[in-house]
C-alpha cells in the first residue's frame, strides 16, 4: 500500500494498491487526466498533464494497452499467459522477449543476491518442497527457456517494476512530458515529486518522505498481504524488517531489489544496494527508519 501526500491540501490519501505513492503540483495551464484500473494483482493509477486531452487520452490507452501485454506474458491467472506455459510444460520456445527480459534480469539479481532474490518460490506458495526452489535451475538459451523438473516460477516480485518501466516508454513515445505513475512500483515523468513511504503499521500515514526524481521506487513489506515475501531457502517470512524502500534507475530493478532486502539482513542489504548503484531505506522490526547516504530524503 502507498500513501498520496497531496502539497495543495497537505493531507494524506490512501492509495489501495502499491508500495509507495506521490503527489505532484501539476501547471494550472495544462490538462490532468487521471485513469485508475488493476493489472498484476495491483490497483494502477496513471495521471497525465498534456496540452491536449485527447493525445492525453491516446497516450493512456496506449500504456493500459501495454499493461494488458504485459500482463498476458506474465500473470499467473491467466491461464494462457507464457508464464504459465512455462510452469504447466518446463520449457518455453520462442519466448516473449518482455518475459526473456524480466527472466535474465532475475537471474541476474538471484546471482548478485546469493539467492535472496528467486523467482522460483512459486512451489512454496502452492504447498510443495522447498527443495524446488533454485533459481540455478532456469536454464537460458537464445529462443528458449526452460526449468528443472518440478520447478515453477512466479514474478510477483520483479513484474510491476517492469511494467513501470514500459508504462513509461509508452508515455514518452506517446509525447508525454509530465506524468504521475502507480503500477504497484512508482515512478513520474518530468519534475521531482515529493512521495510518502507508507507507514508499516499505520495504514493512513508515512514513516518518512522522499524527492522521486529520473528514478523510481518500489516497497516491499507485508503491508496489504501476509507473509506475500518469503525466504527462498526456508519458506518462511522474514523478520528482519518491517519495509524496505528502494529508488533505482528502472522500475525492474527498484522492485527486484527491495524484494531481496527484505529478506536480506541490514549488513548484506546496505552491499547489495551499493552494488546495483541504488539507495534505500529500511524500516526495522523494531520501527527505527535506516537510509543509505543518497537515499533522497525530503
């Protein structure tokens, strides 16, 4: 859940769906459209300003037409997605390249992690051994993806981020300057935005605010869902942390990071953070907030 700090009315509105969310102060001159719908289990939110409501329009059609692909590639209820292709037969051909995309970015993350991060927990979530759980098992080629028997995968931890960053192409190929976007991860087009970091415990306020500039921002916690993170080697949920806030230069990244600090503990988080060139801030099981020096708190 994400929390909308409004700066005309300096009030808070809840937002059901997300990890973090933002308001900005949006020209007096120019059109806002705001459109709301679900893909990827969150609710999504794209407010655009434009000179012209209907290029506004055209432009939002185009992203919510791009979210329904990139849901069809990736969702897990929809039963002919590719995602569950691939999990129902063990080996997928001729792959989408969204879903060839977000797979090697994952692997990539699980490697750089030392598994915190592993999209293959899906058998945890459907009562099965543990033991399938190994991302060393996706096996990559050009045309072809495959998993060792057994073996499912779920990219609830890494896909929103992605159709952030598609969102967001739409849009700037589309003519869009200045948008506010909420797919379940946040990021904008065009100025700084002041954002609130969802309190953990207190569904109707913020632990903290931040500058959302060039980059973008997931949460991960169990806000909304119980126990929606798990650790890949146990099955159990973390306790390290009661959220963590990442901002990275890609939706993708910013998600998948914040899913593998959860589990993390604080030490390895703050290097694995480092590593990938991002910030964040923790908030502790104890309530404490923690933020690496470039975190852009306001």
């Amino acid at each position: 859940m994400g929390i909308l700090f409004d700066m005309n009315r300096r009030r808070f509105l809840v937002l059901l769906g997300g990890g973090a969310s933002a308001a900005a102060l949006w020209p007096s001159s120019s059109v806002e459209i705001t459109r709301t719908g679900h893909a990827l289990g969150a609710k999504v939110s794209l407010t655009v300003t434009h000179s012209s409501a209907s290029r506004a329009d055209a432009a939002i059609d185009a992203a919510f037409a791009e979210l329904d692909l990139v849901e069809d590639v990736m969702s897990l209820y929809r039963p002919h997605s590719q995602l569950c292709a691939l999990n129902r037969d063990g080996v997928l051909h001729d792959p989408h390249p969204y879903l060839e995309t977000v797979i090697r970015h994952a692997v990539d993350l699980s490697r750089a992690s030392n598994g915190a991060f592993d999209v293959t927990v899906q058998p945890i979530w459907e009562k099965r051994s543990v033991d399938l759980v190994d991302w060393r098992g996706i096996g990559l080629a050009t045309g072809r993806i495959a998993l060792r028997s057994g073996q499912a995968v779920t990219l609830n931890g890494i896909a929103q981020g992605f159709a952030l960053d598609r969102v967001t192409a739409v849009l700037r190929d589309h003519g869009v300057r200045e948008a506010l976007l909420d797919t379940g991860e946040l990021g904008a087009i065009g100025r700084a935005r002041t954002v609130g970091i969802q309190h953990p415990s207190q569904p109707d306020a913020c632990i903290d605010l931040a500058s959302l500039e060039g980059r973008c921002m997931a949460t991960s916690g169990n806000y909304a869902t119980r126990d929606h993170i798990v650790e890949p080697r146990t099955g159990r949920a973390p306790d390290h942390f009661l959220g963590v806030t990442v901002v990275a230069s890609t939706g993708m990244e910013a998600d998948g990071l914040s899913t593998a600090c959860f589990v993390l503990d604080l030490e390895p988080a703050l290097e694995l953070v480092a590593s990938r060139c991002a910030e964040a801030l923790f908030v502790t099981k104890e309530g404490r907030v923690k933020a690496t020096g470039g975190f852009p708190r306001v």
